[in-house]
C-alpha cells in the first residue's frame, strides 16, 4: 500500500504550513501529498500559502490539491457571482494578503498562475484504499455522482453517518479539536486558523503530524 501524507486545512496560515512541511519526512519521489482544500481566508498569509503549494507542485508533480468551500466562494467573488458571501466567510483576509503583495510589485491582483492554481483544484480523488474530499459525502450516492454542494459543504450528516462508504473517507472541512478516527472517515481539520493545530496523517500507518 503506497504510502500518502495527507494536510487539513490551512486557511492563509503560511507559519504553520512551512512548521508541519518541515516535520514530514517525506520522499516526494516516491510518496504522496494530498491536500483537502481550504488554502485561503481567516487567516494572514493567504497568497503566501498558495505561492509555496504552486512551488510545491512543480518540485513533486504528484501533489493532489483537492477543492475547499473557501476556494469556490473565492472563485465566486472574482467572477462577481457573489462577492458578500466571500466577504463574510473571512475573504477581506486574502483580500488583503494579495493586495499588499501586488502593491509592492505592481503585478495583477490575482498571478495568472494563482488563478491556474484554482482551476485546477480536484472535487475529489480516489485511490485503492480511500476517498480523499474537502467536506464529505452523501450516503447511497455513487463518488461521481456526488453533488459539489456535499462535497464542499456538507457537515452534519456525514459526520454523524455509520454509513460504509467502501473505503475511508479522509476530510477535512469541520473543525474538530482532535483528528477523528472513525472506520468510515478520517477528519483532519483541527481548526488551524483559530489558534489550534494543522494536521497531517500519514497513511495507512495512521502516523499524524501536528503545527
């Protein structure tokens, strides 16, 4: 079973991201990183973290960077679809953390290889032995059939389900002040933007890693 380190969210907090990455003793030859989303918002350093995952990606292409809700309404402001939602959600945050940066460099607001970046985010990714997705999963619902609105959004009733997924399901998405280790699910977001740790695991040996 290949062995794959996978991150929660990180939510622009750029300190802990370079902490964790330096804990992790990983071979990006022959291991893989799997990232569930929520790079930007709440915290300071929003442009900060997605400049080292762009940097990350080129020096291990196998990188998996999954979508986040926070990545979405991101994508939802620029395009003026819904800029108060963003708004509300501690978007200003990565507002400001791009515009200081563009100020300083008279570039584009937003890098043309940032807005790649956000394209290119996965819904979801499958291997052998687990489903890896930002919020979760609706039950009896094949994986290519979940909606965007579960696989970003949903919270409650996935976390409270018993339901066999066929594999675990690893998210990230609800804070909770430990990892949860359930047999259907794994949840890795430990609330790093609001003072407490972010995490990694590594699987399957169900190692964790913590900033």
């Amino acid at each position: 079973m290949e062995t794959i380190y996978a991150i929660g969210d990180i939510h622009g907090r750029y300190d802990k991201l370079c902490a964790l990455m330096d804990k992790i003793d990983i071979d990006l030859d022959s291991e893989m990183l799997v990232f569930l989303g929520d790079y930007i918002d709440r915290g300071p350093q929003s442009f900060e973290v997605v400049d080292y995952l762009i940097d990350l990606r080129k020096r291990h292409p196998n990188t998996v960077f999954l979508k986040g809700n926070h990545e979405e309404m991101f994508e939802k402001y620029i395009s003026g679809e819904d800029r108060l939602t963003y708004l509300f959600n501690g978007g200003q945050q990565t507002l400001d953390s791009y515009m200081s940066r563009s100020r300083e460099t008279d570039e584009p607001l937003i890098p043309a290889q940032h807005l790649a970046f956000f394209k290119s985010l996965m819904m979801y990714y499958e291997t052998e032995n687990y489903i890896f997705v930002h919020a979760g999963l609706q039950k009896n619902v094949p994986l290519a059939k979940q909606k965007s609105e579960d696989l970003l959004w949903i919270r409650k009733k996935f976390i409270e389900s018993g339901h066999d997924f066929g594999k675990p399901v690893v998210f990230g998405h609800t804070p909770l002040p430990e990892p949860l280790l359930q047999p259907n699910k794994i949840g890795i977001d430990t609330g790093a933007v609001y003072g407490n740790k972010l995490t990694c695991i590594r699987l399957p040996d169900l190692v964790f890693y913590s900033a």
